[in-house]
C-alpha cells in the first residue's frame, strides 16, 4: 500500500470513528470505508497509539472487536455541559447527514441499515429542508447532496468533491 493511500485510509477510518459517535465493528466499518479488514486492523491499531502518544482530549476505545472514539474521561465533564445545549440538528441527525456527505451518492437502505429506522426521520427532515436529493433507484432512493446543502453550510462543493474523490 502506497504511504499516500495508507494516510488517506487512515483519515477515513478517523472520520468514521468521530462521526459514529458508537461502537462500531469491523463489518460496520467494512461497510463505510469500503476498505478489508485486515487493512481496517491494522489502521486502528495506528490510530489507537496515534491518539494514545498524543497530548489530546480523544482516544480510540476497542471493547469486544467494537471501536470507537470517545473523550478521554478528565474531559467528560465538557461534554456533559455541551449535551445540554439545544442544536439545530441533534447529533444522530448530524452523525446521519455527515454519511450521506462522506458516501453521496448513497442508497436509503444502506442509511437506514448503518443508523437505524430514526434515519427517515432524519432523510424526511434533511429532504423537507431541500439539503439532500433523493432519486427513485428499484426499491430504495440514492440520497445526494443538493445545492442547497452546500449553501446552508457555506461549504464549497468543489471542496466535498475533490475530498470525497481523493479516497
């Protein structure tokens, strides 16, 4: 494996972990980084004595073949003082929206198998607010970014596109 490719590989895996916001095992991540498992051990192993060497609040968690990045434990007291606070969207609506960001386009069914059945909620609501498209594919939609997305983030598309095809 190229070292570029390896680094690339690595951030994905680190995206995913941050993203999730849960345990997640190998089959979960297989699913989401479209990478073996073999190469998905080996990077978080990498990445858990990455975030252990480093002077950071984060660390990989590995309960069971589960993984997960959390807040180290003399940090939760942030949390706990974050979580009260109201959102425009709640962290399972993020988490949701930020995967059909990082795999557009991406089927509903896939959502829904990764997030649960809250995820059409979260599709109905993101589609409502004219943030994702949903185009008829068999039985299922293929969710997409729509224009509107990138505006009400102030994100450029040029920059979600040249990111999501460097993987």
């Amino acid at each position: 494996m190229s070292e570029q490719k390896e680094k690339e590989d690595l951030k994905k895996i680190e995206a995913i972990l941050f993203i999730s916001g849960r345990f997640l095992n190998i089959q979960d991540l297989i699913s989401l980084s479209d990478l073996n498992p073999i190469v998905i051990r080996d990077l978080l192993e990498q990445l858990e004595q990455r975030y252990n060497d480093a002077d950071s609040a984060l660390h990989i968690v590995e309960k069971n073949n589960l993984w997960k990045m959390d807040v180290k434990q003399e940090y939760s007291y942030l949390i706990n003082k974050l979580a009260t606070g109201a959102s425009e969207f709640s962290k399972a609506e993020q988490e949701t929206l930020a995967i059909i960001a990082l795999k557009q386009p991406i089927k509903q069914s896939v959502i829904v198998k990764i997030r649960g059945n809250k995820a059409y909620d979260h599709i109905k609501k993101f589609s409502g607010l004219g943030l994702i498209k949903k185009k008829k594919t068999g039985r299922t939609y293929e969710l997409s970014l729509s224009r509107d997305f990138y505006d009400y983030f102030n994100v450029s598309e040029q920059t979600l596109l040249s990111k999501n095809s460097e993987e």
